[in-house]
C-alpha cells in the first residue's frame, strides 16, 4: 500500500485550508473555509501516512487528493 509523508500532506493541507490553532501536542487541525469542515491530522514527522488514511482526511475536509 503507497504511503505519504507526513510533512508533504501537512504542507499541501496548509495551502488549501485554514490552520486552526492547537494546545500544542502532536496534531494539527485544519478548516476548510469553503465548507467550513474541520479534521485533526497526526503530526508525527517521523512516520508516513498510508494512502487511505490520507484519503479519508481529504473526504473529511471535501478535497480532492490531487497528488
């Protein structure tokens, strides 16, 4: 199964959504201001992110995965 980096997705998500702020921790939190839906995704720099992981965290924020 293809697997993403952590850091590329996060850079991807930054672009297109709103970066919500957080308590601190291991995980950031986006908004897309189109749809106004919202997801916390792992930022855990050291590990990849499977394909359908990533997958559901664009479904959750209505994006297409372009990449």
């Amino acid at each position: 199964m293809p697997t993403y980096k952590t850091h590329r997705v996060l850079r991807d998500l930054e672009s297109k959504c709103e970066v919500l702020p957080n308590n601190g921790g291991s995980h950031q939190k986006f908004r897309n201001p189109k749809t106004g839906q919202t997801t916390t995704v792992p930022a855990h720099f050291g590990t990849d992110l499977t394909e359908r992981f990533v997958k559901k965290i664009y479904r959750q924020l209505g994006l297409e995965l372009d990449y």
